[in-house]
C-alpha cells in the first residue's frame, strides 16, 4: 500500500522547501503565501489525474440493461476517463466494441445495422455512455474499468473521496514525495522564480512512480516469451465442442 501524507503535511513540506514556515494548520490559514499553496495543491493534483493511469484511482463501473432502455447511460460521478480496451459484455463473455468515432456510429445508424450487428459497441457523448444497437438487448451486463477524478480522501472514511482538499487532514491518495516535488514546481513557477532544478526532480520521481506503479510485462523478441495463455490454439483451446452450451 502507498504511504499517504494529509494535505497539512503536503502543504508544510511544500513550504519549508520553498523558504516558509511550516503553520500548525495550513489550509485553514489566511496567510495569503499559504492560501496560494493551497489552491495550486488542488491543481497539482487535478492534473496528476490527467497525466497517468494510477492504480488506486481504477474503478469498475457495470450496469445490467433493462427493458425500456434507450441505450444512453448516466457515467460515475467520480468519472475522469475510460481505460481503454476495458469494456466488456460479460453476460456474452465478449468485448464492448468502440469507442466509435462519430463517422462509425452515423454509418451504423445510417446503415441500420442492428441486425447485423453481432456484438455491443458504444461512444461516450455529453458525458454519457451510448450503446448501440438502441435499444439494446435486455439482460446485457455491461462493465468497463476507469479512472477516477478523485484523488482526495476523508481521513475518517478513505472511500468518501473528493479532487479538492477541504480540510488539513484530509489524505492524498498521491505518493507524498510526487505531490510534494509537483507541488513545489507549481509554488516556485507562481512565485517567478527559476524552477528548472525543481521540475527536473518531479519529472525523476515521476518517471520513477509511474514505472513502478502497476508493474509491466516481460517483453522479449522471441517466440518463446514467458506469460500466462489466455486463449491460444496451440496451448488450450480444444479441437471441438464450439457453439455447444
């Protein structure tokens, strides 16, 4: 598990590095230097959300459609962005086709390809999730994994989450050494001053973070690479028996 600082203790690192002192309750001061850090901490990491699919922001959302559907769906209210390549139909065990471009779904409308149409696809328009065919098929259980825009936490609930700091203990879900360095950057640039050596730290402890943050797989440039066979003709797919419930 990530070590997880509270907003007072970011905000103090942040300003003894840059030259403060620390205050026993940061985001409640009125200190205007104070007040600056504590709204450029809420940008620092409104933007982190944006830069790396972070492990402890992935959710999964899943819904099952009902009769009377028109095939547009209400997202999270936590929703940043998909992760890609996640949709699935798990009642058919079969991937969620899409996202279709705007020209792919006006062809499939235009086309009137319901019946043609083997597999579920979507789009995401207005902030909403659109199925198609519309309606869909009833009974169809629908998920997708995605990032959440809230990187801020009750100290007291870690599930009540927020993307802006309310109170000093409040828990930042960020490694304290990445919003720390990110968060200085921002403090020295709002300043004027020269943070040329300050962005080069973040961008180490970034790269650092973000290498490690899910782990990776083995790459290699033979045949012969190690990793687990999900379906695959030669390893474990049977020779007979498709179609048959």
């Amino acid at each position: 598990m990530a070590r997880l600082a509270t907003a007072n203790d970011v905000i103090n690192r942040v300003a003894v590095e840059v030259g403060l002192n620390a205050d026993v309750n940061p985001v409640g001061s009125t200190d205007e230097a104070f007040v600056q850090i504590r709204y450029l901490l809420d940008s620092a990491g409104q933007e982190l959300v944006q830069l790396h699919n972070w492990q402890i922001l992935q959710e999964e959302y899943s819904f099952t459609t009902q009769d009377g559907d028109t095939g547009v769906y209400d997202l999270p209210d936590n929703f940043s962005h998909m992760i890609d390549q996640t949709g699935w139909d798990r009642t058919n065990s079969v991937p969620v086709g899409g996202p279709l471009s705007s020209q792919d779904w006006a062809y499939a409308v235009g086309r009137d390809l319901v019946s043609q149409s083997i597999y579920a696809s979507f789009k995401l328009q207005n902030n909403k999730l659109e199925l198609y065919p519309q309606p869909p098929p009833v009974g169809m259980d629908v998920t997708f994994e995605y990032m959440s825009r809230n990187w801020v936490s009750n100290n007291v609930n870690l599930t009540d989450r927020s993307d802006i700091v309310d109170a000093g203990s409040d828990i930042i879900l960020f490694e304290p050494i990445l919003i720390v360095k990110f968060l200085k950057c921002k403090v020295l640039e709002a300043k004027g001053f020269d943070a040329t050596s300050a962005r080069m730290e973040f961008e180490n402890v970034f790269d650092s973070i973000t290498g490690k943050d899910e782990g990776a797989s083995i790459l290699s440039a033979s045949n012969n690479a190690r990793g687990f066979p999900y379906l695959q003709p030669y390893r474990n797919t049977g020779d007979t028996g498709y179609g048959i419930p």
